[in-house]
C-alpha cells in the first residue's frame, strides 16, 4: 500500500488502488441507501396516508378504526416518532388506517382537536376519538394500544 507502483492516475489525481476501491464501494453503497430510502417511502406512501381538512372527514368516515399523527417537520420528537408509528403501520395496515397530519399545514384540525403537544397520536374509531396519546411514545405502548380498539 501506498508504493509508488501503486498509484494511478484518475482525473488528474494520483491515487492507490486502496482509496480507488473505496471510492467505489462508498458511492456503491451510497446508491445502495438512496434506493432502499425510495423503496421504503413508496412502501410507506401506501401504508400512511398524509391528510389535510379536506379530506379529514372522508377518512374518518369511511374506516372502522384510524390512527393519526399529528407532528411539524420542525419538531425533534416527532422525527423520533415517525419510524415508530411507522413500523406499526406496518405491523397494522391490514386491520387500521393511520394517518398524518402536518399541524403546520393544517392548523384547524390541530385546534379542532386540541393538539397542544407534538406529536400527539389520537385513536378514532367510528370516526370519534376514543384515546388520545401526548409526545414520543414507544412502539409496543402504541401497537398495545391500538390492539385495545380491534375486534
């Protein structure tokens, strides 16, 4: 390593083998990052759905038990949050709905339901809010739950 045989030239830049290897396996592994973010974020885009007021009611309305988070992009807790509640709609797709709602966005529906705190995650079931859940829960507080309102 680092003989004078050893190098080669690239871009005018004279660099070992080594550190040409491990260019490429770090713009590889990056690549590699970038595409498994995607695949999530449309997995995810399936699973949890972004609301706003308009259509707030309609999701309420038409599904037996929803799950909201309420969060800001600004928020430190709620980027803590959001891998958990996404993991449990994971879990829960099949049986619940869970949502998002930026407060920032949509100021009326975090007056209309007293959000005071983020992220603040509220159960509805037949499109009334039968549990109300204040800051950065745990994954297994949250899936436990939501597992109370399944029949």
């Amino acid at each position: 390593m680092g003989r004078s045989e050893d190098l080669i030239q690239i871009g005018g830049e004279k660099m070992s083998e080594d550190r040409e290897v491990e260019k490429l396996i770090n713009k590889m592994l990056k690549e590699i990052l970038f595409q498994k973010k995607k695949e999530t974020a449309k997995r995810m885009e399936k699973i949890l759905v972004e609301l706003n007021e308009n259509e707030f009611e309609r999701v309420l309305k038409s599904n037996h038990i929803v799950v909201i988070d309420f969060w800001a992009e600004w928020c430190m807790p709620c980027k803590f949050y959001e891998p958990i509640f996404e993991k449990v709609a994971e879990k829960l797709s099949e049986k619940v709905v869970f949502a998002r709602v930026n407060v920032d966005e949509n100021p009326r529906l975090a007056s209309m339901y007293q959000i005071m705190a983020i992220p603040t995650t509220i159960i509805f079931v037949n499109g009334k809010p039968v549990e109300k859940m204040l800051g950065l829960i745990g994954e297994g507080q949250l899936e436990r739950t939501i597992k109370k309102y399944l029949i």
